[in-house]
C-alpha cells in the first residue's frame, strides 16, 4: 500500500514535470503558424471587387494568385496574368453564376452548392505521367478554371472547356450530397467501362452505348455529372443526343438511335432528380445558358 | 533504485518552476521571427535604385535571358525583359509577387509574366521556374535556388542594375529572330527553325538549327557557296556543336564558340552582329522566285559579313534513306493542316485510301512495283503507285521528278490513274522535299516538307 502510493507520488510528479517541460516555454509559440498563404491584399481594384462580389457575396474565394497548395506537388501550373482575371470573373458570373440566378429556387441552390473556393490557372495542368488535366473539382469545395490566359469567348473550343468543366463539377456536388437519382446507374449497366479505360472510346461508340461522352462512361458518377454538363451548354443536344435518325437502314443508325433512347432517359431522371432535391429545372437553366452562348 | 525516485521527481519539479526566466522574454515569438524575416528580405529586393540585374539561364543547355527587376513594398515587381513573344508584352511587365515562409523563406512570382511564360514551353518541360527559395546574400548579391527542380536546381544571383543596364536589351533582334520561327510544320507542334548563315566574304555557309525560345544553337554543317544547290554541289564539312547563347548589345553571344573548316577557311565564331532585317529574304523552293522570307544581315567577329537566311536543310532528316515508308492516309496534311483524306484531293478521288506508301529505292518480292514510286494503299489491300526518278538523299533533301509511269496491283476503276497523276503532282509540286526526324519512341518516323507548297507527310519506316 505504502509502495504504490510512494510509487504513485513520484510517477505523478515525474509525468507532470515532464509534461509542463514540454508545454512550459513561449506560451503564444503555436505550430499551425500560415507558411504558405497568400495574404488578403484588398488595395487593389481586383481584390476589392472579388471580396466585394464572390466572397461576401457567395463565400467563394477566388484564387489568382499562385500558390502551390491549390495543386499536387506532380503537376506543373501556371498562375493567369491579372488582366484576364477580370474578364475571367466576368465569364463566370455571366455563364455559371447568373443562369442560376435567374431561375426559379436557383438563387437558394447557387448560395448552397457553390464551392468555397474557385482556382483560375493560367495555362493547363501538366501531370509528371506526361498527361494534361483541363479543369479540375474537390469534393465540392474547390472548382479549378484552367487556361484562363487564353480567355476568348469568340472560340468555341474555349468556352466548351470552361463550361464543360465548371457545370461538371458542380453537378457532381448534387449527387455528392444527395446521391444518384434512383436506379441511375440501371440505364446503361452494361456501358461502364473498367478503370482507366474510357479514352479508348470515340464519341460515336459513347453515344451508342448511352453515353453523352466517353469520360462519361467511366463511373455512374461522371456519367452524371456528363449529361447535366452537355445538357446545359451543347447548343445541339438534342440533335446529338436525343433525337431519333428516321428511317435507318444500318446496323450503325440502329445502334446510335437505341444510345439516345438511354440518354433521354437519363435526362429525365436527372431532371426529376434536380426537382426533387434541390428545386431547380435544369431546362430552365439550360435556356438560360443558350440565351448567353 | 526507489530512492532515487523521488529526487529525480523533485529535480524535475524544480526545473520547470525555474524554466522559465527573464531572460527568454527576448526572444521573439515564431511569427515575428518570420515577419522580421520576411521584412528584412524585402527591405533587401526593393533597396537598389536601378533594381536588380539577373543573366537568366533556365537549365544548363539554354541560353541566358537579361532581365531587370525592381520590387516594390507593395507587392510589385517590375520585369523587363528581351523575350519578344506574346507580341512584347514581356519587355516591360508588372506582376505580383510574395515572400512565404516555407522551409525557409520564398519569393514566389504569384501571377504570370516571363517567367512563367518560359516555365510552360514544351508543356511545362523546359525547366524554368518563377517560384525562389532564399539562398543567401553575398555581398550585395542576393542568391536564390529553384524550388520546382527536382534535380539539379537552378541557382540565380541577383545584382545590383547600372543605370546603362537598360541599354543592352536587345529587343529588336529578339523580335527579328521570332520571325524566322516560320515554315516550321504545323503539325503535331512543328518543329526548330533550320537557318543558312551564308558567310558572304568567304563563299561559305553554315547551317543550324536554333531554338529561339530556348536561346540555344546545335550548329550541323559547313559548306562551300552560297546556295543550297551550290553547297550539296560541294563537300560538306560536319560542325556538331552545341551551344546557348545571348542576346547582347545587337549581337548572337554563344556562350561556347566553334570552329568551321569549309572552303579554305578555318575560324572560331563566337559572336554575331546582326543590325539590317528585312523580309527579302529568297524562297525555299527552288522554282519559286519570290523573296518574302525573314532575312538578317551583319558580321561575325572573325568572318567579315554575313546573311542570315531559312532553310530546310538540316541534318535532322539525313537518316531518310533507301527503304519502304508508308503511313495511314490521315496522315498527309496542305499547307491548312487539312488531312487530304479528309476534306482535300484524296478525299475527293480516292476516298477508300487507307494508306500512303513510298517505295524509296528497294526492290520488292513483287519485281513490278517500281522501287522509286508513291501513291497510295486501297482499303482492300490494292496499291496504286507512280513512279518517279531514281534518286537519293542530299542532307536531307529529296528530288523527286514524277513519271507518267504507274503501276497497280489489280486493274483501277476507270479514271484511276487521272486522278493519281493529279494527287502525286499535287503532293510533290516543285519535285522536292525535305525530310526531318521525328521523335517517337519505338519507330522511326520522318516528317517530309514540300516547301514549295508547305505540304506535310509523316512516313514511318
């Protein structure tokens, strides 16, 4: 008895010594010290007008200026030059941010999915395995534009990329927080294709197995975020995508009419699936997209 | 052992009530080291009057680019610069930058200007960079190493800039030298400019190919004369030299000079004065009289005058020679960088084609196929091909001088061989090509340039 209290006494004591040792000196020295941010500089008309309309407006942070933690140490980025930034924000208020604004319950779904922050990158993204990334999402809370430096509404090629990518990503935060519609995944079981494989596919052998591109057909998932994406910028969706080719005589036309049955059923169930969870009509957002293109 | 327990106990009671003296108080906290850090460099990059001067060499194989750069305490740095792209957007630019405290501090060049611009050529392969970590002052240099190189990294220094540091840009060369970055290829990224230096006083040429961006020479060969045809006329004297250079004050500066020995003649270039451009430059074509290309004028510090000229001959393509080359028929591009079996000639006539086959001085099992012939590869297998003219590779150029000879492997449809004469005349008008390597792994592919009319064909071997 008298041992374990002895023996008690001088572990406390030890432990306790050893302890405040360890936490005694510099009391306000902490470890989460900023290292790599870049400070909030608002004496700049540019700044001022992002803090003014993105972050206190929607609590979106928009990224200019380069900082290697809004990319993997692999990949090589560049930042964009500060006089397309302007021009790229005006981009995306008039082609992400306002069609959704402009719909009815699309105000109260844009402040709730909106990602906290948006990355503009200059030029691609350049992968160490050789391979290039052209728009990239995390989990909802970050969206990254690349080639901004190349900003010209007047070329498709562009503004396809851009579209493509934000509506992409941002259509993968619906299914993140309210999952697939029901039996999404059931329309086209058999078109998946294996990991890593979906590039081996052409936009015709996509479309005949349901699927609106060949990324699309990597996961239910992107086949998701694919069809809400084309759906609201391809100015020829339903010439490419869902209307039947009449009169077909080839095993070719039959094949590619049976590919839109699937995708008109995916629209559909995508479409009621916007309505439901979060309140919106994508073809009213779709028509006010094609009002801007 | 219990003993001692106990005193060891109260030891370190002791320790951690006295720990803590006055005499820390004057150490300052974490943050304010870095601030005080961060302070002290920038104190540093915005103290020069004339800013600083850094001799800028991406990688060891490039060139050096002279740039001035003045900081500002509110986050500014001006860049001047003799990178002519993107219009001269570069010679004078304003950017932003920052000094993080990473694992120790960093300068970061945080929106894109010249750096950034030479960090993304080749797909971001080059090896520039525009993100520092802070080496030390050294007198009153400022030292800093690459962060983005994973070997190797580059180290610059800057120094203090003289008021006259401006005058050395040379802007006006650099824009000249971009100009003769044409006639490359257009597809599948083009590829280095090839240059004549005639040296005129001596009736000797020098050809190389130079990398403008990059700022560096791979000088090929030498040779006597003036013109392409009076050089392949004559012995060509192998150069193999490569070297990065500087644009100085008006002139080329290699950073290591060579030797040519051609026509009598045996000197060390190491510098070229370049100050009267004009576009008279004549046609690469031989049948073509016109005279729009870029064309420089000067003198080497060792040869008298020069003229600097394009050209196609190089020694990129000299391994282009006897065998069989063909090609999937989507690979034979116009001057457009259409595909002629999609919307041009082949398209039109011969829209089965699946291929394109250069018979190139090799006799074949089947004794009719005529060894020096092209045309092309039906989809059911047939070949329909035209002969030309014996002959071989000078450098790596090849004359081809069309037959009205043809040979197929079952008998055409009607008008077959009407509409192959009019597609080998149209893909080898002028009666020459250029061939050049092309880089992939596994194969030996060559990209053959008609410059008559800026036709490209990629043959595999």
């Amino acid at each position: 008895m008298e041992k374990r209290s002895a023996f008690n006494f001088t572990k406390f004591i030890s432990m306790t010594g050893l302890f405040l040792l360890m936490n005694a000196c510099y009391p306000d020295e902490t470890l989460d010290v900023p290292t790599n941010q870049p400070p909030v500089n608002l004496e700049t008309d540019l700044d001022i007008y992002i803090e003014e309309n993105f972050r206190k407006e929607f609590g979106m942070a928009i990224r200019y200026r380069y900082d290697d933690r809004f990319v993997r140490p692999t990949q090589r980025v560049t930042p964009p030059k500060v006089e397309l930034v302007r021009p790229m924000l005006d981009f995306i208020q008039n082609f992400w941010v306002d069609p959704f604004l402009e719909v009815e319950n699309g105000e109260v779904y844009f402040r709730g999915y909106v990602p906290a922050e948006v990355v503009l990158l200059g030029g691609l993204i350049y992968n160490a395995d050789g391979t290039v990334t052209l728009g990239t999402a995390d989990a909802g809370a970050q969206i990254t534009f690349t080639n901004v430096n190349q900003i010209d509404l007047n070329d498709p090629g562009w503004v396809s990329l851009q579209l493509q990518t934000v509506y992409h990503e941002f259509a993968h935060i619906v299914h993140q927080r309210n999952k697939l519609p029901t039996a999404f995944e059931e329309i086209t079981p058999s078109g998946y294709t294996s990991a890593g494989s979906w590039f081996n596919l052409t936009d015709v052998e996509a479309l005949t197995r349901g699927f609106v591109t060949p990324y699309a057909t990597s996961s239910p998932n992107e086949d998701f975020a694919e069809t809400v994406a084309v759906y609201l910028y391809d100015t020829d969706f339903a010439q490419k995508y869902l209307d039947e080719i009449p009169n077909c005589t080839t095993p070719e036309c039959e094949a590619e009419n049976l590919g839109k049955e699937s995708i008109r059923k995916k629209l559909v169930s995508v479409s009621e699936h916007y309505k439901k969870v979060v309140g919106i009509d994508l073809e009213e957002v779709r028509t006010a997209v094609q009002a801007r293109l | 052992m219990k003993i001692l327990l106990k005193p060891i106990a109260l030891l370190l009671l002791t320790l951690v009530v006295f720990s803590c003296d006055n005499e820390n108080e004057d150490i300052p906290a974490v943050e304010d080291r870095v601030s005080s850090a961060i302070s002290a460099l920038k104190a540093d990059l915005v103290s020069p009057a004339n800013g600083w001067r850094l001799n800028y060499r991406p990688t060891p194989d490039a060139g050096a680019f002279l740039m001035l750069l003045t900081f500002d305490e509110s986050g500014n740095v001006n860049i001047r610069s003799d990178v002519a792209n993107e219009g001269g957007s570069y010679f004078d630019e304003t950017i932003t930058y920052r000094i993080d405290s990473g694992q120790g501090l960093e300068l970061i060049f945080e929106t894109f200007g010249v750096f950034h611009f030479l960090f993304e050529l080749d797909q971001a392969t080059f090896g520039a960079e525009f993100e520092w970590a802070f080496d030390k002052r050294e007198g009153v240099d400022l030292v800093f190493t690459s962060i983005s190189d994973i070997s190797d990294p580059t180290v610059i220094t800057l120094t203090p800039a003289e008021p006259s540091d401006d005058g050395l840009f040379s802007r006006d060369l650099s824009a000249n030298l971009n100009k003769f970055d044409t006639l490359t290829g257009q597809i599948f990224g083009g590829i280095l400019p090839g240059q004549q230096v005639q040296l005129t006083d001596g009736n000797v040429s020098i050809f190389w190919t130079i990398d403008i961006n990059k700022r560096n020479i791979r000088a090929e060969f030498a040779g006597v004369g003036l013109t392409v045809t009076e050089v392949l006329s004559n012995t060509i004297s192998n150069i193999g030299h490569t070297t990065g250079y500087a644009l100085l004050d008006g002139k080329i500066v290699l950073d290591e000079p060579f030797t040519i020995a051609a026509g009598g003649i045996q000197r060390t270039i190491s510098e070229l004065r370049l100050d009267d451009f004009d576009q008279l430059g004549p046609s690469l074509c031989m049948t073509d009289p016109s005279t729009t290309l870029p064309r420089y004028r000067g003198f080497t510090n060792t040869l008298g005058n020069l003229t600097m000229l394009n050209s196609y001959l190089s020694s990129r393509g000299a391994n282009f020679t006897s065998s069989v080359y063909s090609v999937n028929v989507d690979f034979l591009f116009d001057d457009q960088g259409n595909a002629l079996a999609q919307t041009g000639s082949i398209n039109d006539k011969f829209p089965t084609a699946s291929g394109f086959v250069m018979f190139y001085g090799v006799q074949l099992n089947d004794p009719n196929i005529p060894i020096y012939s092209a045309g092309l590869i039906m989809e059911d297998g047939e070949i329909y091909v035209r002969e030309y003219q014996p002959t071989i590779t000078q450098v790596n150029r090849v004359t081809i001088t069309l037959l009205d000879s043809y040979y197929y492997s079952a008998t055409p449809p009607a008008g077959t061989e009407q509409d192959l004469k009019d597609i080998t005349d149209e893909i080898f008008a002028g009666g020459e090509m250029y061939a050049f390597d092309e880089e992939v792994p596994g194969a030996a592919v060559f990209r053959l340039i008609n410059p008559c009319n800026r036709y490209e064909i990629f043959l595999v071997n």
